[in-house]
C-alpha cells in the first residue's frame, strides 16, 4: 500500500484532477480505498447522470470486493468514473465510498443509480443518494427467478407461462398494468405458493422496468457495464496481483476508453452514414446532430415505424399508435400506445416514456411524425448528451457552488471550473491574453483575502489528498505522515468460490464428473485385464 500511495501521490503532481482517499482501522491497516483521475471526473460532469455500481468481483490478492463506477458515454460506450476496494459490505463502508465519490466528482449527485439487490447498499444509497433513483438490475432478478422456478416454466401444465411472465415484466405501459396482469397471471398458473414470485411481487417498484420509465437510465435495465468493466480487469490482472496492478490496469483500460471516445468522435465528425434507409428529411437532420452510433439506434426507431399502424383519437392532438395485424413480427400481447402532441409548442409525447428514459424518442411518436408530414425534429428532442461535439448546444453549468467548508470539494469544483474556462480561452490568442491578465488579477485579490484572514487568525490549513474530516472518523482517515499498512493477505490456496453457482453449471459440473468416472471405470478394468492376460502369455512363450 505504500507503493501505491506513492503511485497516487506522483500521479496528483501530474493530474490536479487525481483523488484518493483511505480509510483505515487501529492498526493503520487499509480497510478501504477509492480513486478516480481528471479525465474520469470530465467524463462524470458530462455524462454522470446515469451510474451502474457492481461489487461481486474479488479477484485479488486481499479478496477484497472491487467496486467500478461506470457509466455511459455520448457513443453509448462504457466509461469509468472511479474505483474503490472495499474491507467489508456493510451499510457503513457503502456511505463512505458514495459520499467519497460525490466529494471527487464535484458534489454532483446522479439522476439514476442501478446496482445489485444488496440491503445494505440500498440503506447507504437512501442515505447518501437522496435525490437519485435507485433500481436494480433486473437481468439478475430474471436470472434467479429461472434458476429458483425453472421447473414451472418447463411444466407441459404451464404452457406459454414463460410468455406470459416475459410480457408483463417487460412491456407494460402503466404501473397500473403491472399491478393488474402479475395477480392474473399468478392466478391463472395456480402460482399463490411460490415464494421467490411472491418477493417479487413486494419488491416490485425496485426492479420492474415501467415503475422507473421517466427516470433516465439509457439503453440499459441491468448492471451489464458494471459486468463488462470487471470483465476487462480480469484479463489484465488475477488473485495473487495487487493493489498496485489494479491502478496500472485502470490507467490502461481508461487509456483505451478516452482513445475510443476521440476515435468516435473523429468519425462522427467526418464521416456520414453511407446510406439513408428511408430518405425522410428527419432522418437526414438525425444524421447530422447524432454521433453516429446514436444514428444507428435512430435508425432502429425508424424502422420499426415500417410495422406500425396509427388511428386518430383527436386530430391533431391524439393518436394510437399498434403493431399492424398483418405484421409478422407480433406481440404476445398487443398494446395501444397513446401518443398526445401540440404542434403549435412543438410538443410530443407517448405513454412509452421512452425519451424521458433513453433522450430519444420512439417509434411511435416518429411514426405520428411521419403520418403528419412533420419535416424536422425539434432540437429540445435531439438532446446533447448524444450530439457530436460540434453541434452541442451550449450546456448550463451544473457544477455545484455550495461547497460549504470542505476544502477537497472545493478545490474540486473550481479545478472543473477552471479547466472549462480554459479550454475555451485557449482557442484564441485573444482570449488567451485576456485570460492571463485576469488570473493574475484574481491571485492577488486571493492572496490578500488569505492575508487578511491570516491577521484575524480565522485561516485554515486542509490537506487536498486524505486527510481527517471530523474528530469522529480520525481514526479512518489518512494523513500523510502515518504509515500505512498492507490489508490482511486472502487465504487464497483451497478458496471457495464465492460466485453462486447456478443449477445449470451443476448440472453440467455434475455430468462431467459422471463422465470422468466412467472413463476412470473403463481404463481400470482395461488395466486388470491385460495384467491377468500377461502371466499367460509369458507361460506360453516359455513352452513354445
């Protein structure tokens, strides 16, 4: 760990946006630790209102839990935000890495968090994460529930049941739906005993995809980023490496993700999609706003078009939106979307709530767009977060000023302030002089507030790095002076795996072990016969 401090402190002369902190027990042992750099903050101020959180990977040396924050790029790509190794999983060290995090991005709080079902994490995200939208990954859930009833699925008893349950979970418009259709269903299948049906249906306002369709959380419903992030470290590093190669493998994976984004953004620049596949004027604007990936995903949305019907509730302000009965592809259910607009305000809306979670709009409201000749699509509905860079509009400033007396937070928030303006007044040489000559303005001017302040002995000295916040917490915290120590090593040789294993993987484990046996079976009685054999043909060879 001392390598690593000194790692990190080497790293923050380079990068003023570079944050770490440590936490330790009695002993000065590490208990847990977070990081992140410059370039993952610039990535969070742009992209941080959606976070995927995940911490079921362990693969090191101290078999500490390894907890990414990932998030979403304007390409649709992963990106990381900050890293941390956890001692434990309690509620406890939950609330310190958020409020550690939010105090390395700047004090800015995601719009939605998705994470695994973990009570404790839900209890630090409630108390942390008030204002952000919590959900859990539902591909788990589905997952467990196959695992746990798959036998119900199966039955010749239960036909089109899988159908049935698919449906409702994923494709209900209303919570009122939901909260209709799961009771009938459970009815139907005779299902009122299954007790992993009945702990979803309590916990259903945190994983069904409808209870969170306003909440903005693009293109994912599961923890698949989180998933991939650790899927990535686990080609670069394993469980006798150490803390160490985990931050050098970050760099690495941080180093291919910004040359990824600036590949992106090189192609979206100069290059157009090849071909238009339907030659509509909105389409032809989407490819000039959207990064080209983002176009791709457009495109979807507009072929889908090809298969829906639409009937007139209000002219001008209602409409219905279906699949068309001569349609191939069906529904298992067929749904009516409603689709209410106000042309004059330029105003469009759908019951699907599509563009509230994605920042895209669906097929249903392009299909109404189409039906009334509509030649372009107001900009509010082509957000920035998925525009080239050249044709962002300018975006309203949402770093937090409210630092209070937190001097890390505050240092954090004007290095991204400053590096905003600079960016811009480096353009021209113009703005560049100007620039300067203000710099030099306000040094003074804060120079002579410090002095001032020092006179009335009300100045205080606060450490960037880690440093204690309160009496309270000093034995947790870090300061520079005290040598810190290793974790305790994981007793690796005979570990049990801590991933559960599904009934599948049993199965299949179990039938190779048969197999195994088997063959084991077979070579052993091959082995008896032929030491019975030898005996007698060395008589033989001796008569002859």
């Amino acid at each position: 760990m001392k390598q690593v401090l000194n790692y990190l402190k080497k790293k923050e002369q380079d990068d003023p946006g570079m944050y770490y902190k440590f936490k330790l027990d009695e002993e000065n042992k590490v208990t847990s630790m977070f990081w992140t750099d410059g370039r993952s903050t610039q990535l969070y101020e742009e992209y941080g209102d959606c976070i995927s959180f995940d911490t079921t990977y362990r693969t090191n040396r101290y078999n500490m839990p390894f907890a990414p924050f990932v998030g979403v790029t304007g390409h649709g790509s992963t990106c990381l935000f900050g890293c941390a190794f956890l001692g434990d999983e309690t509620a406890e060290t939950f609330k310190w890495v958020f409020e550690t995090f939010i105090t390395a991005m700047g004090g800015k709080h995601p719009k939605t968090i998705i994470t695994d079902q973990d009570n404790a994490m839900r209890s630090a995200i409630a108390q942390v994460f008030q204002n952000t939208k919590h959900r859990n990954c539902l591909f788990h859930i589905k997952k467990n529930c196959r695992e746990k009833i798959g036998s119900m699925f199966s039955a010749k008893a239960n036909r089109n049941l899988y159908e049935e349950y698919d449906d409702i979970l994923n494709n209900c418009l209303t919570e009122e739906e939901f909260e209709v259709l799961w009771p009938q269903m459970i009815e139907k299948f005779s299902l009122q005993n299954i007790k992993y049906l009945q702990l979803m249906w309590k916990n259903r306002a945190q994983f069904v995809p409808v209870y969170f369709k306003y909440d903005f959380c693009p293109f994912i419903q599961s923890t698949a980023l989180s998933e991939g992030t650790n899927s990535r470290f686990k080609r670069g590093v394993g469980p006798q490496h150490s803390v160490m190669s985990f931050m050098k493998e970050y760099e690495n994976i941080n180093d291919t993700i910004f040359d990824t984004e600036y590949s992106k953004d090189f192609q979206s620049r100069t290059k157009m999609p090849k071909t238009l596949w339907f030659n509509y004027l909105i389409e032809e604007q989407a490819s000039e706003l959207y990064n080209l990936d983002i176009f791709r995903k457009f495109q979807n949305e507009l072929k889908d078009t090809l298969r829906l019907q639409v009937s007139v509730i209000q002219q001008g302000k209602v409409y219905e939106v279906f699949v068309s009965p001569n349609s191939i592809q069906q529904e298992y259910r067929q749904r009516k979307h409603i689709v209410i607009i106000d042309l004059p305000n330029e105003n469009f809306g759908c019951i699907c709530g599509k563009f509230s979670k994605d920042g895209m709009l669906c097929s249903h409201i392009l299909k109404v767009m189409l039906e009334l000749n509509v030649r372009k699509i107001p900009e509010k509905y082509i957000i920035d977060r998925w525009r080239k860079k050249e044709k962002k509009e300018k975006v309203k400033g949402s770093i937090h000023t409210d630092a209070t007396d937190n001097s890390v937070l505050m240092f954090n928030v004007l290095s991204r302030k400053g590096a905003d303006i600079a960016s811009k007044a480096s353009k021209r040489k113009r703005t560049y002089q100007f620039m300067m000559e203000e710099l030099e303005k306000l040094e003074m001017n804060v120079q002579l507030m410090i002095e001032q302040e020092a006179e009335t002995h009300l100045s205080q000295d606060e450490s960037n790095t880690v440093q204690n916040d309160t009496v309270q917490h000093a034995e947790e915290e870090i300061i520079e002076e005290v040598e810190i120590e290793d974790p305790d090593l994981a007793n690796t040789k005979g570990r049990k795996p801590k991933r559960y294993r599904r009934i599948v993987e049993k199965m299949i484990e179990t039938s190779k072990r048969k197999s195994k046996d088997e063959q084991h079976t077979t070579e052993t009685r091959k082995k008896n016969n032929t030491q019975e054999e030898t005996p007698k043909e060395k008589l033989h060879a001796k008569t002859s």
